[in-house]
C-alpha cells in the first residue's frame, strides 16, 4: 500500500510540474544562500589566516629571556606542534646611534636559525638575509634617516662592542669584539619592539665556534638569551597551555599572536564568545525563518491543491500516517533534487563572486590585490546539508498536520478552505464608499477563506522580519566594530621631542606645506606632567590598571597626564563649542585649564568595553604638576616623590576633547591656550614638552616616505618622529571589514529571498484563485474593476504584514542589542529606516506580483477557466 501512495506523490509532482518546479526553486535557493554563506566565511577567514601567517608568520605565542633548560621542556611538550628559537646574543653600543637616537643608542642582536622563515617572515626592503653570525640585516628604518652617517648601508662593515646577555638596565661593558657585514634591510619583523634593548638586528645561524664562544662568555644570573615563537598542535588551547607553561619559568615575558589567533575564533575574552555563539545563532534562525517560511508556503500551496485528492483516499480507506507519509515523500523528492542542486549553485556562485570580487576585497582591505581562493571544506558543507533537510522537513509537517485534522467529506468538499462567521458578511460603509463593490468583494472574500490569506500575510511579515533583523544585524555589527576598534581620523603623526624651538617648529611646517599629498594639518603641543591624584577621588582598581605610584603615605596616586596646547583661535572654536567663555583663560592671570577625565577602556570585570570617567574632581580643584623621580632600590628613600612642582586650577569639564585628539583619550587630559602657555613657559617647560602635527592624506604611504626622505638630510631627523597611524590600524580594520563584507552580504541574500518568497507567494495564490476570477469575469466584471479589486487585496496583505511584523522586528531587534550589549556598551538602535524600507518594498513587491499575475489571467479563457477542477 504504501508503494502505491509513493507512485500517487510521485505522479501527482509530475502532472504538476510547474508547482513542483516551484517548490524545488524553494529549497535549492535555501539550500544556496545557507552554503553560500557558509562558504564564504569558511573562505574569508581561511584567507585572513593565510594573509595573517604570511605577513607576522605562523605562531601562537611568543615567550623571551628562555634558559636553555626552558627551552627543551617547551619542545619535549606533546601539545607543541612546533618552535622557532631565536638566540639573543647582547646588545652593543654605537655612538652614531647616540647622535641620532639619544635615548637608545644601542643594537639588540639576535641570531635567526635558517629555519626561522618558515614560521617568521621577514618583508626585506634592500639586499639578501644573512647566512652566517657575521653577516647582518638592520631595520630600514635607520638607513632611512641617515646612511652615511650611521654607517648602516648594504655592504657595509660594522665592528661591534658586544655586551653578553645584557637587559640594558645596567651601564655595558664590552666584551666581545666582533665584525659584521651588513647584507640588507628589513621593514618589518614579526613581534618586533622599538624598545628591547635596542634597535633590532639579526644575523644568521651561529656556527659552532662563536656560540662556545657566547656560552663562556655567559654568567649563571644572564642565561635567559632564548626566545621562542610557539605553534600549538590545537589553536583553542593557546592561552591555557602559555599559562600552564609560563607559570612554570621565572622573569620570562610573553605575547599572543592576536591577529592570527582571533581568525581561528581563539580569544582571552571570556565574553566574546557568547556574543559570537548568540550573533551566529540569531544568523542561522533568520535564514532558516526565511527558508522555512518559503517552503512551507510551496507545501502549504501543494496540500491546499491536493485536499480533494486527500480526501478521496482517505476514503476508500488510507490511514492518516499514510497520507503524512507520502506528504515527507514528496519532501523527500524535492530535497533529492533541490539540495544537490542548491549546493552546486551556492559554492559555484560565492566560486564566481570570489574570482571577480576577491581581489577588489583584498585591496579594499590591505591595498594589495590578492586572490580570495574558494574554500570547499566539509564542515561547511555537513552544515548546509543538515540544515536544508531541518528546514524541508519541518516545512513539509507543518501543513501535514492538517491532513490529519480532516475528515473525508470535509477535504473532498474542501469546507474548511471556506469558513462563515456572521460577522464575515458585514462590510463596513466607509470600505462601500471608497472601494465601492471590488473592494466590498476583496474584503468578504479575505474574511471568508482567511487560510489562504493567512499564508500570504505570514509571508509578507516575515519578509519584513528578515529585512529588518538583517538590517539590525549590520548596523549593530558594525557599530560594535566602530566602538571597539576605533579608525584614526589622521593618517599620520608627526612628533617633534626634546622640547622644539619656534625656529624648529617652523622649519617642519615648510618642509608639510611643501608636500602636495597632505590635505589636511593639524597642530599641538603636548606635555606629560605628572599629577598627584588623591586616593579618595580614584578606586584602588583604577589605580592598578593603569599602573600608578604610590605616595610615602598613601594618601595619592601619581597620574600621568596629557596637557595639551592648542593655538589660541582653535582654543576659542573649542570653548566656545562647549558654552565657555575663552577669554577666561586667554586673559588669564593664573594657571587654569579645561580638563576632561572621559576615557574607553576594556573593563576586566565585564569583559566589555565601556566609556567611563575614572577620576571625578570637585569643581574648580586645584591640581599639583611635577616630574615624578621613582630612586633606584640601592638608594636609602625607594619611595617616589615629585620636583618641578606648579600649581594649575581645574576650571572647566567638558565630555570630550577637541576632534583632532579624536583617539587620544586619557584619564586626565587638560587643555590650555598658547598665550596662556606662554605666559607661564618657564614652570611649564620642564614637563617633557613636544609638538604634534596631525596629517590627512589619502596616499598616506607615498606621504610617509616624502617626509621620511625630506628629513633625511636636515638637523631635524634626530628630533622628529613620524608615526603612521593608518598602518597601525590596519590589522583591526581588517576585522571591521570582514564583518562588513559578511554582514552586507547576508543582507543582500536575505532582502533576495524575501522578494522572491513574496513574489512567489503572492502569484501562486492568485493563480490558484483562477476559477473565482474567472467567474467575476463572466459576469461583466471590468478589468479595471478587477484591477480595484486587486489593488484592495494589495493593501490588505500591506496592512496586516506590517501589524504583525513590526513589533516581531523590535523584539528581534532587542534580542540582538542585548547580545551585543554583553560585550560593548553600545546603544539600542531603533529601526526606523529599515521599517520604512522594508514596508515600502512591501507594497511595491506586492503591486508588481499582482500587476504580473494579473496581466496573465485577463489573457486567459474564460470558458477553459471555469473548466478547472
């Protein structure tokens, strides 16, 4: 028996074909979207982490000041995968580095195995790497300033004081002596720092002799000269296997490879997780939704065509899991031939988008044009398959239920299509008067087969749903990427320390106008007293996150803090912009200040990041500016104290600094005009005075290297410094982009399916109502009445999707901001914009559907019409 109701589903889809055709469209575009984006991400992210590797190399962790002891308990560790080992020879003083860099003057060298590339790429920018412990790559950097003088051009010699395994903490003295050969420059090395012990040069492998030689030159309290890049045989496990290991070592230092470790979903935020399991599960429910809801509306459409047919089975004697088993057969058909088909046309075409898209994506990113290349794993895959089956099957018994709630002669009959309630004939005389007799008809007839319109109207709510949440999705995304990861308003940075002169400052501001490429400037000067802050105005915690001193007593916490002085006319903009008057401090006869103590910090404790205001100061404080001296131990008073010590007024609080300090948040800024520094420069002028110049310029890598060359020959390249803050932030902007990629994406294959579930919706019902046109047609319906008519159920479907998707979208809309909000302060943002979208697509998708549909049925016969059974 039951072979036979299999032949009946399956003669029934082919006697149908078009509606068969339908339903399969429907699964293979569920199937499509769910793999496409699946694929995508799986080929994004195996792309940054391809990207990541290639530029700071493939490592987890990176542990310095090993011993050798360290080290083989780290390689005889089973959950290493493996390591790289870099041997710390010494660091030695140069005194043309002295001239230029005063306050470092050494080289920290370091010796890199020929191994080391495979996991530490190195970005040369002239000449070869070294191959033997005389040979020598130097940071570009130093050639950039002044080559000649420094002594550091490729094919250079360079004899060096080496001191053995000094931590630049102690006066150096030499011992050993050793020639070098410069063989090329570096631009960047991964892990690098500016400040460990020097600048950072590498030579290559040590040769048997030499390393005798620094391992008797060693004493017992310097052996810590190793440092290791470790890959961990499970990404996941990174920070709870460093942890194990570190607590096992004494006055080793450690750092994560973050930018590699976040592609792999690893994070030392504990929050973070539930906030990517909730987004990723909000995702999925919302494609499944839209994919549920346009299959069920196939099936929904076959079993309200097949209820006759049900029920003549039925009667002659087919159980009721009979018929829902041949309802899952035919589901089982349609997935047979939708889901093979969905993932060839979902990987194909993300495939296809990649090839043409990829390296626009990678420029947009990076600014070099890399291929994405498409990513077929299985998990992905699995991931699709299963979800397309769920979203078939629970699609299919759904309407299947149905089937079982009828009897014989009601399914034959189809009484329940058609069901009168007495209010159900009334129609109200203000619809009469503006809609007349076709508007009159469209009404009774909605409230009298609401099943049908049912469908429809959970359609179109959904529709707007998705749209909407989607929308949300975005916004919230990319807002919590914006406040996490804040983009620099400027380009570049350029300081001038040691306390610059007018002339000094004078003679950089005509070396920037020169420049063509700068669009924009602006200038400050900064200083860094330091401020003795009372215990009372600042929690212990604060205290110790940013890392204060202690008084003798107890009584204060010393704060370093940023004064900032702004030419007068800026200063006046500023002030004025906050409602205070600027000659207060123009005309001024004492030190006073506006201050700000507004601040975005990551707060441990919720693991969120949230803006806060760390130090509250009762109005009009008076604050106490001094140098903090902090003795060496082998001094009798360790305790630290404060000289150079000036009186400054707190007299005004504002929430936030001027735009050009955008970025620059502190826990105490303060900010003065130029006349009133100069008036007190003499108490000012100890606290480490500098000048900045902020620069936007959209070819912000031609620009660096202008001024980095413009420099190179003038007093001024030992006294400036140029930081480029846009490449800086380009490892986070990566993120931002990914999340704007994907996000944008899914909203554009969300709004798609939408549309085509509406449009599909909509037609296949008014298709199904041929029969009842056909007879309004015979009886001298006009097809313009039969266009108001149309046009009646057009606002009825409009109307009462918007009453029921609306608030469905808020409250989709509030369950995402409280994910997010456990791991950002960010606000609710209310979607206005998408409502008024998403409702004006609704009408518009609608009205065409209708247009479409109609312009066929007024083609059709008549006679053959009403023919149909």
């Amino acid at each position: 028996m039951k072979n036979i109701f299999y032949h009946i589903t399956k003669k029934t889809l082919k006697q149908n074909r078009t509606r068969t055709w339908l339903t399969i469209i429907g699964v293979l575009l569920s199937t499509a979207m769910i793999t496409a984006v699946t694929t995508f991400g799986a080929s994004f992210r195996q792309f940054l982490i391809d990207y990541t590797i290639q530029q700071d190399g493939n490592w987890h962790v990176s542990i310095s000041n090993l011993t050798e002891n360290n080290l083989k308990h780290i390689t005889d560790n089973d959950s290493v995968a493996h390591t790289t080992v870099l041997t710390s020879i010494g660091t030695a003083p140069s005194e043309d580095l002295a001239d230029s860099f005063p306050s470092n003057p050494y080289f920290y060298i370091q010796s890199m195995p020929d191994t080391a590339l495979e996991e530490l790429p190195v970005s040369l920018s002239s000449g070869r790497l070294p191959q033997n412990d005389s040979e020598l790559i130097v940071p570009d950097y130093l050639s950039h300033y002044n080559s000649e003088l420094l002594g550091l051009s490729t094919g250079n010699s360079l004899t060096l004081d080496i001191d053995i395994g000094n931590d630049n903490t102690t006066p150096l003295t030499a011992e050993i002596k050793k020639d070098f050969t410069i063989v090329g420059t570096y631009s960047h090395f991964p892990n690098s720092s500016f400040g460990s012990g020097g600048h950072e040069v590498f030579c290559g492998s040590l040769s048997k002799s030499f390393s005798k030689i620094l391992s008797d030159a060693r004493v017992s309290d310097a052996e810590n000269a190793f440092s290791a890049y470790i890959r961990f045989q499970h990404p996941k496990d990174t920070y709870q296997l460093t942890e194990k290991l570190i607590s096992e070592f004494e006055s080793v230092s450690w750092s994560y490879h973050a930018s590699l470790l976040r592609w792999y979903g690893v994070s030392d935020h504990s929050h973070l997780f539930p906030i990517l399991i909730g987004l990723c599960v909000v995702l999925v429910l919302l494609i499944m939704g839209g994919s549920i809801l346009l299959i069920y509306n196939a099936f929904s459409i076959s079993l309200r065509e097949r209820t006759a047919q049900f029920g003549l089975l039925s009667s002659i004697g087919a159980t009721k899991s009979q018929l829902r088993h041949s309802v899952f057969f035919e589901a089982f058909i349609v997935s047979g031939i939708g889901i093979p088909l969905g993932l060839i046309f979902g990987i194909g075409g993300i495939g296809v988008t990649l090839h043409f898209i990829g390296e626009s994506i990678t420029m947009w990113i990076h600014g070099t044009a890399y291929g994405i290349p498409l990513k077929i794993s299985t998990a992905p895959i699995i991931v699709s398959i299963v979800t397309s089956l769920m979203t078939v099957f629970i699609s299919a018994w759904v309407p299947s239920r149905r089937i079982q709630s009828l009897s014989p002669m009601d399914a034959v009959q189809s009484r329940s299509d058609i069901v009168l309630r007495p209010a159900d004939v009334r129609v109200s005389r203000l619809t009469l008067h503006l809609f007349h007799t076709e508007g009159m008809l469209a009404q009774k007839y909605y409230r009298c087969d609401r099943r049908k319109y049912r469908t429809t109207i959970l359609s179109l709510s959904m529709s707007m749903v998705l749209f909407v949440s989607a929308t949300l999705f975005t916004d919230y995304l990319i807002n919590t990427g914006t406040f996490v990861l804040t983009a620099p308003e400027w380009e570049l940075e350029c300081n001038l320390f040691h306390s610059p002169t007018d002339d000094t400052i004078r003679q950089f501001k005509q070396i920037l106008n020169e420049d063509n490429t700068i669009k924009e400037i602006k200038e400050f000067r900064s200083l860094r007293p330091c401020v003795p802050i009372p215990a009372d105005l600042i929690s212990k915690e604060a205290a110790n996150y940013f890392g204060l001193h202690s008084s003798a007593d107890q009584q204060f916490y010393y704060l370093s803090a940023s004064l900032y002085v702004f030419p007068d006319n800026v200063f006046s903009d500023y002030a004025k912009e906050h409602g205070i008057t600027p000659d207060t401090y123009l005309e001024a006869d004492s030190l006073q200040c506006i201050y700000t103590s507004n601040i975005r910090l990551f707060n441990p404790e919720t693991d969120r990041y949230e803006d806060c205001e760390p130090i509250r100061f009762p109005k009009n404080s008076e604050l106490t500016l001094g140098t903090l001296t902090i003795p060496s131990e082998s001094e009798a008073d360790s305790l630290p104290h404060l000289t150079d010590i000036a009186s400054l007024k707190l007299t005004d609080q504002v929430g936030q600094l001027p735009d050009a300090l955008s970025g620059y948040e502190e826990p105490l800024s303060l900010i003065l005009p130029e006349s009133l520094y100069r008036k007190y420069i003499d108490i000012l002028e100890p606290f480490f005075p500098s000048y900045t110049f902020l620069l936007k310029c959209p070819e912000f890598k031609t620009t660096y290297w202008n001024l980095k060359k413009a420099l190179q020959d003038t007093a001024l390249n030992t006294q400036a410094d140029i930081a480029n803050l846009a490449k800086e932030y380009e490892t986070d902007r990566n993120l931002l982009t990914a999340i704007r990629v994907l996000t944008y994406g899914f909203l554009i294959l969300i709004s798609l399916i939408s549309i085509a579930n509406v449009f599909h919706t909509v037609s296949t019902n008014l298709m199904l109502r041929r029969r009842e046109f056909a007879m309004l047609r015979s009886i001298g319906m006009t097809p313009s009445s039969f266009q108001k008519m149309l046009n009646y159920e057009c606002l009825i479907y409009g109307l009462r999707s918007i009453f029921y998707g609306v608030p469905v979208s808020l409250f989709i809309s509030f369950i995402l901001y409280r994910i997010l909000r456990t791991g950002a302060d960010i606000s609710y943002l209310f979607p206005w914009k998408a409502v008024l979208i998403s409702t004006a697509g609704i009408f518009f998708i609608v009205f065409l559907s209708m247009f479409y549909t109609a312009g066929k049925l007024k083609k059709q016969n008549i006679i053959q019409e009403l023919s149909l059974t």
